[in-house]
C-alpha cells in the first residue's frame, strides 16, 4: 500500500507476525486489509508481513491437518475437523475461500522466500498469493515449482528462487522475526503491531483492527502534531 503524498502524511507500518498455513492468520490479515481499505487515509498504511512458524516441528513432507494436531496432543480427529468446519464458515461469510482438504508441511522455506520477495518490496504480495491460493485449494505451496511460478509471477527472479530453496539463505531472517515477535509479546499468530505503538493478538473483527488503526493514528498526531 502506498502512501498517500497529496496528504503529506506519515506513513504507519502495520506488521503482521503470521504463518502460511495457520487459518487464522488468514481470515486475520483479509479482515485487517478491510480495516484499512474502509479508511479515507488507507494510502498511508504500508502492511508488512513477519515470519513466525505456527508448526515449526512440522516434517516438510505434506500430511493431513489432523496429523499435526494428533502428533501434538492426541484425541480424536473429528475434533479437528470440525473446527476446521467452524473456521471455514467464518472464512466463507467474508468472502473467503477454505478448503479443507489442504494439507499442512513445515513453512520455513517458504518464509525464506518471502524475505527475499520483501528485498523488492514484494514480501506481502509473495506472502498473500501463496495463501490465497492455498487455502483456495489452487496450489500446492510445499512443491518447489509452484514456488517459484508463483513468484515468477510477481516478477521475481525464479532461478533466485530455486537457489534459496536449496540452501538455507534468509534463514537467520526468518528467525530474527520469530524472535523479534516473541520479544515484543507474540505467544502465536496472528499478532499484529501497529506503528510500533501497540499490538493486537489473534484473528480480530475488522471493527476491532479499526480502532487500532484509530489508535495510533491518534498516537502519532500527539507525539508528532500535524503529522
């Protein structure tokens, strides 16, 4: 998002700690993007997403959703399923696609492309494109190929793309934002920060991402009067 220069006003970063796969942080950012968008001053917020691994023992062989929570706490799968099922009637009553037959894999490459992406200012738009279209059930974002068509798509280099896959470039990247997030009070994601001023936690309302953005809005214009 650019920001706004007829307005001359100071531009606020809204971070947004997340992981690809965690459905919350999905239905999270789509309504926080509302938020903003719904906003006469949207130009002058600048959405940057952070690494944070929701599963980061995850095997980077795909596996059903249900594995990941049976490996961590046992029960019965059902469970699972149905709150997968609650989730996607909130994700299809904002307009949002959820398949449920997506499959969960360890994330760490894939914020190690998008580290990259953000080097060209391409980070959200990786990030939101891979999730997107994960959760529509388009693409399966744990092939390297699609990888690298999907950021091939945004302009990126995709030989780049296939080098970072094989090494482990961005890597202390990735974990300097997991740890950074940690220090400023992530427990889990999505965590939002908002101008460095204040932060939110978890999957709010838009209505809710509004008054942060109010927040701090009113934050700036008392320590900086006309900005």
């Amino acid at each position: 998002m650019e920001q706004s220069s007829a307005a001359g006003q100071r531009p606020v970063v809204v971070e947004v700690w997340a992981d690809l796969g965690c459905p919350w942080c999905y239905v999270g950012k789509h309504r926080l993007q509302r938020a903003i968008e719904d906003r006469p001053d949207a130009g002058r917020f600048q959405l940057r997403i952070r690494s944070f691994e929701l599963n980061p023992d995850s095997p980077k062989e795909p596996e059903p959703i249900a594995a990941v929570f049976m490996r961590k706490h046992g029960g019965d799968p059902a469970v699972v399923l149905e709150a997968e099922k609650r989730i996607q009637g909130i994700a299809k009553s904002e307009g949002l696609a959820f398949d449920l037959d997506r499959m969960n894999a360890n994330t760490f490459d894939l914020h190690r492309v998008m580290h990259f992406a953000e080097e060209t200012g391409k980070g959200l738009e990786f990030f939101s494109q891979v999730q997107d279209r994960f959760f529509s059930g388009e693409i399966d974002p744990y092939d390297a190929d699609v990888v690298v068509d999907v950021a091939e798509s945004l302009g990126l280099d995709g030989d780049r793309v296939n080098s970072i896959l094989d090494g482990d470039e961005f890597a202390d990247a990735v974990r300097a934002d997991a740890s950074e997030g940690a220090a400023l009070g992530a427990q889990g994601v999505p965590f939002m920060v908002f101008g460095r001023r204040l932060a939110v936690s978890g999957a709010q309302s838009v209505a809710i991402y509004g008054q942060a953005l109010d927040q701090v809005v009113g934050l700036l214009s008392s320590e900086n009067p006309g900005a």
